[in-house]
C-alpha cells in the first residue's frame, strides 16, 4: 500500500494569544507545512494567566486571507451564545468568501463561555439535544430554502440566507461520548473529539461510523479529527514547567463543563503538577517520541490530526515539527 503523508494542521488557541498573533503563527504553520488550521471559540480563557479571548469569526476570516488551506471552528456552540440561524449565516458565508476551505465544527458548550448570557445552565442531556436541534436548523438553512422552525428550544421564523456558497460547509460534531458519536454519524458530515487515548478514540469513531451507515451514509467519506494537546521544548524541565504554567487546565481530570469563571480554574491549578499530565498530554522533548504519539492517532483512524503546543515559543515549535515530525508522519 503507498503511504502518504498524513494531514495535521495547526490548532490555534485563542484563549492564548492575541489575535494578530494567532493569525501569524497560523500562516507560519502553514509555511512549516502544517495542513490547515482549527480556531477555538472562547468567550473567557480556562485561566487568567492565558488572558485572552479574541471573536472567532474575525480571526478565521483573517487566517483564511493569510492562508490556503481549510479554517475551521473547533467547536463552537450554537445554542446559548448563539441563535444556530446566526451560526449558519457566520459559516455560510465564511465559505462563500472561501470556497471549500471552512468547516464548521459544533459543540454542546461550556459554561465558562456561555453563562455570560445568563439564564439556566442545564445539565448534558439537554445541552446535546440543543446541539441537535441547533445542528437540524444550520442544515436546513444552507439548503437556501425558506425556514420556519418552532422546536423545543429554539424558534425561527419563516427566513432564508440570502449569501450562500456554492457548496454548504461540512458540519462535524464535537464529542467524546459514544451515544452522542453514534448520532453525529446519522446527522453529520464528521467527528471531532480530543485525544485521550487511540484505543478510545478508535472505539468512537466506530460509533460514528455504526451512525453512518445506519442513516445510509458511507463513513470512508466522514472526516474524524483529533486534537492533540502536547508539551515540547527543547529542554525537558522546560516542557514540564511550560504545561504546568501555560495549560494547567489540561492536567484536570474532570468535566470541565460546568466551571464558570477563570479565576476558578486558576484555584484548582495550584493543585497542578507535572506528573498529573501522565495519560492527559505527552510532556517530552524528544521530537521522535511525540511524532509516535501522533502517529497513533493517525492509526486508530484521525483523518486529520490538530496539535497544540502548550510552550509560547511557538515559532520555534513549529518550525521544528514542520522540518522533523510532520515529513515522518503517514496516514
């Protein structure tokens, strides 16, 4: 079988850097042979200390116009933030200024950006069925007909996106639950899950496909994306610290879903030692190694793998993966 080289983009943290940079360190990837780049939507940062929390549709229009490869939202919310009607008209016409290069990816939220609006914050159930019902309204709109729709959360009146792409973005679901992966895969075009493990991430994209076929659909065709949190430095005290003082959040072995406010996070990460990132997020200085954790996700199915650095030196990340890691990579 002839290999080919594996696609893994670039995941840009806007909770982390400003949005000027953000959008520089996604063309600087790509220059480093990065394939893509995937934005998320944050309202408040997990900590502080991060500090930012730049407007995603701004900032992926900015990347799409420095780059060439596909911009997507990994993930945003379309249902407390958001009316899904003004997520599909965001999409719609992010695609039509770019043709085929935006993918819209969508979440069930975190209280910790969409609380801001105020109201009840309910608990998953219902935060996936709004995320279906909302993922239902962003489909019929891109069709381009004329949409009413009078639900059990949302309402639309008779309307229509009047700018539409020649082609509708693909929506992918993000999830690492089995039942919700399952029901992506009928209602879906793909999965986005975080790394945990490849054997857990292999056993949900099973379920994504068992939804696929059960809806008619061909999974071969599905995209299943994965992002990878990591911490490399050249020195390997320095990948260990930069974990702990850069991305605390991702040592906490819990839901995060339901945590509020920064300054919260900031309390449980005092807690937070580089040995609490065994089994969360590969802490490593040797390039090879990390190249072998990716691979792994490749294996167990990704078609597209993210990666985020936990460092600030991210140029120097990139450039060294883009010349070291990425060419070793296959899919």
């Amino acid at each position: 079988m002839t290999q080919t080289r594996a696609r893994v983009g670039y995941a840009a943290m806007l909770a982390r850097f400003h949005p000027s940079e953000a959008v520089a360190l996604a063309a600087e990837a790509e220059h480093a042979g990065f394939d893509g780049v995937m934005a998320d939507d944050h309202f408040q940062p997990w900590t502080p200390h991060q500090g930012q929390s730049g407007f995603v549709w701004n900032v992926m229009t900015a990347m799409a116009e420095r780059t060439r490869g596909s911009v997507g939202v990994g993930a945003t919310c379309p249902s407390f933030r958001w009316h899904p009607a003004v997520v599909a008209q965001a999409a719609a016409t992010l695609e039509a200024m770019y043709p085929g290069r935006h993918w819209l990816g969508i979440g069930s939220g975190e209280a910790i950006n969409e609380h801001v609006v105020g109201g009840y914050w309910p608990e998953a159930p219902q935060r996936i069925a709004r995320m279906f019902e909302a993922v239902e309204i962003i489909q019929k709109l891109f069709t381009g007909r004329d949409v009413r729709h009078d639900g059990r959360f949302f309402t639309l009146e008779r309307t229509r996106l009047w700018t539409r792409p020649e082609n509708s973005p693909p929506v992918y679901v993000a999830t690492s639950g089995p039942v919700t992966a399952r029901r992506a895969g009928s209602a879906c075009d793909g999965i986005i899950t975080l790394a945990t493990t490849p054997e857990k991430v292999a056993s949900l994209f099973a379920r994504f496909d068992d939804g696929a076929r059960s809806a008619g659909k061909d999974p071969s065709s599905a995209a299943k994306i994965v992002q990878l949190h990591l911490s490399w430095a050249p020195d390997a005290d320095e990948a260990a610290a930069q974990a702990v003082r850069e991305w605390p959040n991702g040592a906490m072995r819990f839901s995060k879903a339901d945590i509020r406010s920064p300054h919260d996070v900031e309390q449980m990460a005092r807690m937070v030692r580089p040995e609490d990132f065994d089994g969360q997020l590969l802490i490593s200085a040797d390039l090879d190694e990390h190249r072998r954790e990716i691979q792994r996700y490749l294996d167990a199915g990704a078609t597209h793998v993210y990666l985020h650095n936990t460092g600030t030196d991210q140029r120097t990340w990139v450039k060294t993966f883009g010349r070291e890691v990425l060419p070793r990579l296959v899919a």
